[in-house]
C-alpha cells in the first residue's frame, strides 16, 4: 500500500497523552499464554540428534492475523540443563481462535539449519521475532540471528507463516556493507489499518521501521528485504529516540512490535529498560523492562514529538517477575489487530508468554 504521506492516515496532530497514547491495555489471563513443552521433539540438523526444542523457556513473540485467527510466533529456547548464552533459539507457530487459548505446531518454522545462513545463525539460533503483513499477503519477519559473536537483524519471508525463505542480515547491502557486520537488532516496521487490517505501509514510496535496542533508529526499503538504516551529518547511525537519566527507560530503549500509523502520527510501542542506581527511576525494578509508547511526525518519521514518561505496562504476576530474568520483564514484541481490538503479546521473564488487548472503542 503506498500513501503520499501516510499510508490509511491523516497528518500528524500533537495532542496530549491521553489523546494520543493507547493507555487502556488489560492482561487476557492470570496465567500465561504459553510455556515450555517438554515432550516435544525436534530432528535438529545443525547438531544431527532429536532435541527438546522448546524444553526450557518460550518468550518474546511475535503476532499477526492470519485467516480468523491470531498466528504467535514465539522464541523457544533448548537445553533446559544449561545456562543463559548456551542455548538455541528457534521459532515456534501457535494459532489462537479467540488471541488467548493457543495450541501449539509440533515442530519449529524457523531455526538454524546447514543453509546459507548458518554462519550467523549457528550456534545461537534465531531469536525475537517481529511479524507485519503487506495487503497481498506476504508476512515479513524481521529477527534476531545470534552465533555468539554478532546480533544481526535477519529478514525471512513466508506467504504462509510456516515456509519460510532466508534473506540474510537486513544491512547487509548498505553503504557498500558497511553496517554489515555491526550488532543490530529489534525492528519495528511501521504499519496502518486498511479497513480492519492491519498491513505494512509505505511512506512517501518506501517502507519503513524503526530498530535498535541502545537507541531507536530508523531504516528504509524499497522491497521489505533490503534495508539501509538513516545516518547523520557525521555517517554514524542517527539517534531518533534515547534512554531519559531518571526514568524507566534510563538504560536501554528497544523497539516493540510493529509501529502503527494512526491519526496523531506513527505510534512506536517500545521497551524500556530501567537503569541501576542513581540513573533509574526509582519507582520501578533496577533492570526491569516496561513497556513504552512514543509518537514520531508522519510527515517526518524520524521526528520524535512526544513519548510517554511513564510505562503503560509494567511487571505485576509473579510469572512476570521470577524466571529466567528474575529483575521483571513484559517484553512486549506482537501486536495484532483482530476483531476490531489490539491483542499484544509479550515475554514474561523470559520465560512465558502473556497476552492484553485494547478496545478503542472504549478510549482511554
């Protein structure tokens, strides 16, 4: 869908928090959505034995539609016995007729293989999906491949969600590969509602999505595969968004799901993480993360006009608290549009999975 200047909006409004943010989240359940499954068996090729693929722990996933379901597409991790850093990731497929009870594919969709991708993606497999659709019905997924020494944001494509094609290191082109070999991570492409769809936007002729997890930047595209990240006046990358001394977001500020055109601009839901000591906010865990909402300009998407100073979803069950990060975490990294409501989707400790929805119907 290409807009001129906002692909299904109207031009940017400033307007006041409760105008512009999506404050009225509610968690679906008292208990997570999704947990580790033991019983579970994967042929894994890169080490040529049957694993428990998702034994330990399933976390940060991802969301979209498909047909009259929610599809999550989640990261399970191996090798309960072992440590943080010494596990596999790879990406499991649970559909959900109602966005809160889920069952579960049997096998991965995505994992490190003997391909043309294993030299990023081997050992540490794939990790931290993110999912948007266009309006023709390609689903791109943008995700994390870790061999244990550089973070590269991957693109994978699927008109399924099940087979999926590898393209590689989305920087891996630009600026002659400069960006190639740098850790990056945790993209956001930007979207819009095309009547009760949710579908990947294009903003005056390109594609968009912000990125990072020191700081928000922002890339283009011109076919969803290949990205070239926006510099500065001096060529290093461009700082649209930073961590704030004294807040939640005082450490890390790493982008959520799929950002969303609306009427006041383009809505960024982000993950903020708290910083220790004096530097934090000390109304939250030192080292939590919470979840963030910022607005860029529409007519500027790397404007920032305003971003809320405090999270609009924080820690609070005990699986949100306690697991394999024991500081709290909601992780928020899906985000859906169905049956005219917003289902997010988040971490939980690393561990879990846990779901909220938003009515707008009923505001703020």
């Amino acid at each position: 869908m290409a807009l001129s200047v906002s692909s299904c909006g109207n031009e940017s409004k400033v307007s006041a928090p409760e105008e512009w943010a999506w404050l009225g989240f509610e968690r679906v359940s008292d208990k997570p959505l999704l947990v580790p499954d033991t019983a579970l068996k994967f042929f894994c090729p890169m080490t040529g034995d049957s694993i428990g693929w998702m034994e330990s722990d399933v976390f940060n996933p991802a969301a979209v539609v498909k047909g009259d379901s929610i599809v999550v597409l989640f990261r399970a991790e191996d090798n309960s016995a072992t440590g943080i850093g010494k596990r596999t990731s790879r990406i499991g497929y649970a559909p959900s007729a109602d966005g809160v009870n889920f069952t579960y594919e049997k096998l991965p969709v995505l994992y490190p293989d003997n391909d043309r991708e294993a030299a990023h993606e081997i050992p540490g497999g794939c990790e931290d999906p993110r999912v948007a659709v266009t309006e023709d019905g390609v689903y791109v997924m943008m995700y994390t491949q870790w061999n244990r020494d550089v973070p590269r944001l991957g693109v994978a494509t699927s008109t399924d969600l099940k087979s999926w094609s590898k393209h590689g290191p989305a920087f891996a082109n630009a600026y002659d590969g400069r960006f190639a070999d740098r850790a990056a991570k945790s993209a956001s492409i930007v979207t819009c509602l095309d009547g009760d769809r949710q579908v990947i936007a294009k903003i005056d002729g390109k594609y968009w999505m912000y990125w990072g997890e020191q700081f928000v930047n922002v890339a283009t595209s011109d076919d969803l595969v290949n990205w070239t990240p926006m510099v500065d006046e001096n060529g290093e990358l461009l700082k649209v968004m930073e961590t704030r001394p004294g807040k939640f977001d005082s450490s890390l500020t790493e982008c959520g799901p799929p950002a969303v055109i609306t009427d006041n601009g383009i809505l960024l839901l982000y993950n903020g993480k708290n910083a220790e000591g004096e530097n934090g906010d000390t109304a939250y865990t030192a080292k939590s993360y919470c979840g963030g909402q910022a607005l860029f300009d529409i007519n500027d998407p790397t404007k920032l006009i305003t971003r809320l100073d405090k999270p609009f979803f924080v820690p609070e069950a005990d699986f949100e608290k306690s697991g394999q990060y024991p500081d709290g975490t909601v992780f928020i990294e899906g985000l859906a549009y169905f049956k005219g409501k917003w289902y997010l989707y988040y971490g939980c400790a690393d561990s879990k999975v846990g779901g909220a929805v938003y009515d707008p119907s009923k505001g703020n």
